[in-house]
C-alpha cells in the first residue's frame, strides 16, 4: 500500500520517503505527532525572533552610518576622513552579513513544511479519517534543502 496526499488542488500523488511503517501503537503515534508539531511551532518563533532581531539590527546599522555620513560632511583632516571611510565599510560589511537572515528564513520555512507534512501523514495513517472525510497532507518539499551555500560573501547571496 502506497502513502498518498491530497495536494491543495485536489489531485492525490505519492509522498515520497513517507512509506507506513509496520504497526505503530496509538500512544507512540500520538506523542510523536506531538513532538513533531511542537518542534514546528518552535521553528516558527524561532524565524519570528530572527526576523526581529535582524529587523533592529538593519535599522541600527542604518542610524550608525547616517551619524557617520553626517561627521563625514564636517572639515576633517585626512586621517579622520579615512576612518570613517573605513568604518562606513565595516558597516557596510555588517549588513551584508544580515543577509543570512533569508537564508536561514528559507531553511525554517523548509523544516517547518516537512515537519508538518511528516506530522500530517502521522495522522492519517494512524488515526485515519475522521467524521468530516479524509484528511489533508500536503506533500513534503521535493528539494532537500533550499539554500546551497554555507558562507557567506559580499554578493555571494543567492535568494530562492
């Protein structure tokens, strides 16, 4: 027997790599559905925590090369002028760094779909359809892993 979803559309297919299992009790079903949506639900505060902070941390880097700017505009001797040439550089270098900040969204955004999916076709097999009719899995990500790169440069970002 082959595990299939419903995609939102409507059309079933298979889920790949989530074939049923022999017997899984009920209570070992139940508690891992449990953790796996509580791991999703962490992964979505975990992308809200991120997001604000890299949100106050843009916003920082901006107010900080706006005072820069501003001292810049005033008579300075050359060693002066040059520092703040390299400091406008070191931030500018800071906020490319914030760049892993859409890279690590689309690893939690990707994590997040197939820990739902997994927990999703958990309850389907497990518990079966309910009163309403059959239950809904989206299918799981196809790709492996949205983000290819593990460091990061200055225009070295790739965005999916």
């Amino acid at each position: 027997m082959s595990t299939t979803a419903q995609t939102p559309a409507g059309a079933e297919g298979p889920v790949p790599g989530l074939e049923p299992g022999p017997g899984l009790g009920l209570a070992v079903a139940t508690d891992l559905q449990d953790h796996l949506l509580m791991a999703s639900n962490d992964l979505e505060r975990l992308h809200t925590l991120l997001a604000d902070a890299c949100d106050t941390l843009m916003q920082r880097f901006t107010d900080a090369s706006q005072h820069i700017g501003a001292l810049m505009d005033r008579p300075a001797d050359d060693t002066t002028r040059a520092g703040y040439q390299r400091l406008m550089q070191d931030l500018g270098g800071a906020v490319t760094a914030l760049q892993f900040q859409d890279m690590a969204s689309q690893l939690i955004h990707h994590t997040h779909h197939r820990l739902r999916s997994c927990a999703d076709v958990l309850a389907r097999e497990v518990f079966g359809a309910d009163d309403e009719g059959g239950v809904l899995v989206e299918a799981p990500p196809q790709r492996p892993n949205p983000v290819t790169q593990a460091e990061m440069d200055a225009g070295s970002i790739e965005l999916f």
